[in-house]
C-alpha cells in the first residue's frame, strides 16, 4: 500500500513540475508584449491625363514583306502561311508528339499530340481552346505542313514550322494559329 501511495505522490509532483515556468530571466507580462508600431506617412495620390499616343497606334507589328518567315515573326492572317508554305522548315510526325502552347484568335490553350491512329491521321486534342480548335480530334503531317482536322476527319487549320519548337498557320476561318513548347 506505501508502494501505491508513492507512486500516486511522485505522479502528483511530476505533473506540478510540468506546470512550472521555464522562461529563462524574470519576464513579467507586461515585458512580453512588443512595442507598438508607429504609423508611416502616407505619400498623396495624384491624377493626370496619359499623352495621346504617338506613331504606330497598332499593337501588332507589320506583316513581313519578304517571302521569307524570319522565327519569332507575329504573323498577321494569311502572311506568314503563305510566306512558310513556300519555304517551310522541314517537318517529322516524332517531333510533333506531345503537349503544345497554342496561340489563336488572341487566346491561348492548350494542345496535345500523340502517334496513335485515328482514320487517317493521328489522335490529338486541345484544352481550352476556342472557336474551330474546339473541335480538333486528330492531325498529320502531310509533306512540310501539319494538318489539324475534326473529330469526322475533315482539316480545320493548316500549319508550317517556322522554328526549331513553332508553328504558325491559320484555321480555314482565317484565324492565325501558332504552336510553341
């Protein structure tokens, strides 16, 4: 029974010697607490009209005027693809294989590509996309140019490599289309 006891006594003191303070120095409360920031001065806002805008007020440069697809080009509707369907860089089905930034219409979304069959090109889609690339289902390369097509086979958007990882061409609604890794 004293056995019993002591163990309920020596239990009763290690659970006291858990509730002790263990701060080192004599901290009170008030010591504890940080100092109160002072505010910083706030600088006035002012308001004036922006200068009317000067020279080109377009935010897309010129159309090349060369036959020639310099890389890195923002192609206006139709310059670029008629410029790279004369001298397109040459193109495989390997490299076209797998995921792709695309560009069209102002937006961008995504594009996946892969080798395996369907009907008469390959499987592919897109990913947030808009307007005629909605409907992508496959594609082929068919001699310089890739071929996007719908999901019944039919081509939306015809493309040329114009870089070493970019496309750009333009859908048979005429909007431009431009891939890039």
């Amino acid at each position: 029974m004293r056995v019993i006891h002591a163990a309920a006594g020596l239990a009763v003191v290690l659970a006291l010697t858990g509730c002790q303070r263990t701060s080192m120095g004599g901290f009170s409360s008030q010591d504890a607490s940080p100092a109160p920031i002072q505010a910083a001065p706030v600088p006035s806002v002012s308001s004036n009209q922006l200068p009317a805008p000067s020279g080109n007020t377009s935010q897309f440069p010129a159309a090349p005027t060369s036959g020639t697809v310099t890389p890195g080009t923002v192609q206006q509707p139709g310059t670029q693809v008629a410029a790279a369907a004369g001298g397109g860089l040459d193109v495989t089905k390997e490299s076209m294989v797998g995921n792709w930034r695309v560009s069209s219409a102002g937006s961008s979304c995504d594009m996946f590509l892969t080798l395996t069959n369907l009907g008469s090109g390959s499987r592919g889609g897109t990913r947030g996309c808009a307007g005629e690339l909605t409907t992508m289902g496959s594609w082929e390369v068919a001699g310089k140019q890739v071929v996007l097509k719908d999901r019944s086979g039919n081509a939306i958007a015809r493309l040329y490599k114009t870089a070493d990882a970019r496309f750009d061409g333009s859908t048979n609604g005429g909007q431009p289309v431009s891939l890039s890794r």
